[in-house]
C-alpha cells in the first residue's frame, strides 16, 4: 500500500465522492480485525479502477477473470486501516444520508469531521462521478432523435434531489418492481431530455470515463437539432423574423404581416410575445 490516499485537488475528491455514492461499500471491522474497516468498490472500467487506486493510494486492485467470454471482467479496489478512516473523513461531508450512516458505524466513533457543505463550482465533478456508476446516456428513438436522455435510478431520494436541482428538472417515483421481493427498496429516478440533455453530456464528457464517452458521443451522434431553423415545420428564416420584430416594434399590426409572410397570425403573435424565436433579436 502507498502512504495514504493521494487526493491531490478538491476536483478528485468530488469525483470519487459520487462515484463512492453509487457504487461503495463503506465496511465496518470485523471482530478478527477490530481496526480494519475498509472502503471498497468494484467496477468494469479498468481505467476507472485505475483513477480510483491512485485517490485511494493503492497500488493494487483484484481482477474478476469471467468464464463466460460474453461477460465483461470485473475489477475490485480496495482501501483499509488508518488510510480508509482518513479517507472516509475527508470524504463524510460530501455524502448521502445512507452513506454518512454507513462511514459513522465504519468510524466506531472515531472523530467524523462535519466540514464545509459541498462547493457549488465543484459539484460538476461529484456528479460525474455519480453518473459514471449509476447513469446512463442515451440515443433519442428514432421517431424523436432529437430527445437524448441523461437518466439515472437510485433508492436514495437525498442523492436525486441533488441531481435534480442541477438539471432543473423534478424528481420521478417512487418505482416498485413488477417483480421485486419484499426486502427490495423503491427507487426513484431523475431525467433530462433534449437540447439541454446534449448540453449536459458536452459539459461531462471530458471527465467520464472511455466507455461512457462512447456512450456520449453515439447520443450526440445521433440528435437531430429539431428546433428553431431546424424545426421541420418551420416556416420563417432568421431574417424574418428579425423583420417581423423589427416592423412590430413600429407599429405594424399583427394581420397584415401574417399574411405578407404567409403564416398564421398566432405565429405572429407568439414571435412579438417572444415564445417562439426567442434566440433571435
């Protein structure tokens, strides 16, 4: 083992807190090992498994070889002792409420440090990593290419409302399985389509991992732009539409330049209202 964990900016931190928050096991000591709690996680990114060694301080993770050629290998990382109650510490402030219980019962009592609440110019890198083990990035169908989706599924409601706060957007559920057991906890799910799904995954794709990149690049492959000039039912160019407001804003009435440009009145009025074209001046 190195000599602690290597959490060289703040921006390392925030990215294993959310990966930690979907996919970490924070453990309790055995009674064998009184002083061995340990942080774990396991992944089928090796380049993920990799980042998280290096913030961890660990020079070794375990690889699952998988019979079935089919299944993907899977690989484990694991952080213990001293350097695991270090690193729980630093990390407590930044986690959900089923977490933080988790690292106080790991902690037995040892000091859990309630620091600064997370940093809003940082919470770009918690949630990349919560996205690389929970979400998903999708193509729109190909009846709406231009709806891609950014979505994500978790039973811990706190962590979604987060989500949602960034993405403007409300949080969906509670979902129970058709099929679940009773023992199986709902889950809720937050989403965001569209224009500003695509907006999104430009902003994360440099901190995501290989396969999720590959995942961003075929839904931003795949979108259609549908809206203003685009929009298949469209009618107007951008020079139009300048013209209309310009005339508007001189007093022009709304039913003579309906029929000059040929489209409905409402259309006219909505350019004036500034619900339609309501990128172009």
């Amino acid at each position: 083992m190195a000599s602690g964990p290597r959490i060289s900016d703040s921006k390392d931190l925030y990215w294993v807190a959310g990966l930690l928050e979907g996919e970490g096991s924070f453990m309790k000591p055995s009674p064998s090992a009184p002083n061995n709690p340990r942080i774990s996680i396991q992944s089928k990114d090796r380049d993920i498994t990799v980042r998280v060694a290096r913030v961890f301080g660990v020079t070794y993770f375990a690889v699952d070889k998988r019979q079935n050629p089919n299944w993907n290998d899977t690989y484990k990382v694991i952080v213990a002792g001293t350097n695991a109650v270090k690193l729980m510490q630093i990390l407590y402030p930044l986690m959900g409420e089923r977490r933080r219980l988790q690292i106080e019962v790991a902690c037995q009592g040892k000091a859990v440090f309630e620091n600064n609440p997370m940093d809003d110019c940082l919470t770009i890198y918690w949630l990349a990593g919560l996205l690389e083990g929970e979400g998903s990035f999708l193509q729109g169908p190909p009846s709406t290419r231009n709806q891609p989706r950014i979505q994500i599924q978790m039973t811990d409601r706190d962590i979604l409302e987060k989500v949602a706060k960034m993405w403007g957007v409300k949080v969906r559920g509670p979902y129970t399985p058709s099929n679940s057991k009773p023992h199986w906890k709902q889950h809720y799910a937050v989403v965001k389509k569209g224009t500003p799904a695509i907006e999104w995954m430009q902003q994360l794709r440099p901190l995501m991992g290989q396969r999720r990149q590959s995942q961003i690049d075929e839904a931003i492959a795949s979108y259609e732009d549908r809206s203003g000039v685009n929009h298949p039912n469209v009618k107007l160019t951008v020079e139009q539409v300048r013209e209309i407001r310009r005339r508007l804003a001189e007093g022009e009435r709304l039913t003579k330049l309906a029929a000059e440009f040929s489209v409905d009145k409402g259309l006219i009025w909505q350019i004036k209202a500034r619900r339609a074209w309501k990128k172009v001046n």
